[in-house]
C-alpha cells in the first residue's frame, strides 16, 4: 500500500474493557492543539521514522506486512504517550496471544511518555532496555479514514481494536490530551448529542459502530467479520447547502450528514 501525496500517516486505537459493561478509552484534546482541539478522541496521532525501522522486528509479537506493522507500533506508541496504558509483553513470556505484560513491568516507561512524544526519548529502544514485546497482534483492524481533499492538513488514519489490560490504569499526558476518561460509547453519543462533549465527526461514526456491541469480545468478533472500507467524506451540495458524504458499504449509521457544525 503507497501512501498518497499530500497525506499525513496516522494511527489511533479504540482500547476497550467490561465494566461489566462495554467502554472505551477516549482523550479529549488540549485546547492548543491545532487539529480537533477540545474533542473527545480516541488516543493517536501521526506516525513517526522510528515506527518503520527494520531493528523493531525483534521487539514484536505479530507477523504484520511492513507499512501496516508501522501503523499499529504507532497506534500502540501513541496510546502510551497520551494514556500511559502499553499493549506489551514480557519478553521471556512473548508469543500471540499470550498474556499482556502486567503494570509492574511497563512502569520504568512511564517517566519517558514525555520525552518519547517529543521525539528526544526512542520508543524502541525503551521497549527493548524494558525487556517487552510490542503485543501487534492484539490489535484488530476497525476503520480506515482519510481527511476530505478540502481541509488544509490532511490525514490517512488506520483505526485499532484492542482489549485493555486489566491492571494498567489510564492516565493523560497533560500536554496533547488534557482528561482521560472511560465511557460506554452511548454514553459518550449522547453527550455529543447534548453538547455536553465535542466529539468530530469520524470518531463520532466509529464510536456508534462500536456501540452496537455490548461486550469486548463482541466487538472483537464484529471488527474481525468485517470488510474495512476506506472513507474518504465527500463534500456534496444539497438545496445550497453542504454535506458530507460517506460510502454506505462502510457500514455506518448515516451515509450523509450537513457540514455545518461537524469537523470531518
């Protein structure tokens, strides 16, 4: 897969639990931040140099095609930074499947989220001194966006699946996320719904998807059976007013919403 001109690689990662019932870990974003500023967001950001050197295929667990693995060391790079949770593995303990490192273990990173997000920190080489593997095959493919050709900075997002580890408790970085929160997905609908929460359209979209479920396993189950269908908003006038756009075999909600008031 090329990556088009113009496009910044991303990656993001609904990390889901029972509570007994179905949550997901949102961020809401520093209000300094330049893009989605103030939203209730899913943990991630771009991709970084790092997140494709050929030295991580020792420090992972999960047979992933190159570009794709780069994505998801991002997307689990990127939750780190922002909530300090780490979808890892001991190393004398690694192999799919097999149980998450507990928190104990991941703790000597945590004086290093800030300086691994401000690239002064390397994350490989801190998951390598930590003795972890980077747990790749714990995530699920979910979504796939790409920003409208019509926003001045423009973003090709993969989206994750992954179910949290039990022990790691959530904690923002105070620097690009300022609240982290865990919310049942209807929950957090409704209080954009209300106002009460800003939450931008894509992330609005994959939290009702991922509200159809009632359990992580279920979830799970969904993400896996389904066909991931790029989404690329279009922007179509209707009666002169605009729209957005959306291709109805995504398998969303809505196929088309008005551009007023929603940040695609």
């Amino acid at each position: 897969m090329t990556q088009a001109k113009g496009l910044i690689p991303a990656a993001t990662i609904l990390l889901v639990r029972d509570n007994p019932h179905l949550e997901v870990l949102m961020v809401e974003r520093h209000h300094q931040i330049d893009f989605a500023s103030g939203a209730l967001v899913f943990p991630g950001g771009k991709t970084q140099a790092e997140d494709s050197d050929p030295a991580w295929a020792e420090h992972l667990d999960g047979i992933i095609e190159a570009q794709q693995r780069a994505f998801r060391i991002a997307a689990i790079r990127e939750a780190f930074e922002e909530s300090g949770v780490l979808l890892a593995r001991p190393r004398e303990a690694r192999g799919e499947g097999a149980p998450l490192a507990a928190a104990a273990h991941c703790e000597s990173l945590h004086p290093l989220r800030d300086a691994i997000a401000k690239g002064e920190a390397s994350f490989l080489t801190a998951v390598r001194e930590a003795a972890l593997v980077l747990a790749l095959d714990a995530l699920t493919p979910f979504a796939h966006w790409i920003t409208p050709s019509m926003m001045p900075k423009r973003f090709d997002t993969h989206f994750y699946l992954a179910v949290a580890p039990q022990d790691q408790e959530e904690a923002c970085d105070g620097a690009e996320a300022v609240d982290a929160v865990w919310i049942a997905p209807k929950t957090a609908l409704e209080h954009a719904e209300t106002g009460r929460r800003t939450i931008i359209f894509p992330t609005r979209m994959n939290v009702e998807m991922l509200s159809r479920s009632a359990t992580s396993s279920e979830a799970m189950r969904h993400a896996e059976a389904r066909t991931i269908v790029t989404v690329e908003p279009q922007v179509v006038q209707e009666n002169g007013a605009p729209f957005l756009l959306i291709p109805e075999e995504a398998g969303y909600c809505v196929t088309k919403e008005p551009l007023d008031g929603n940040r695609p």
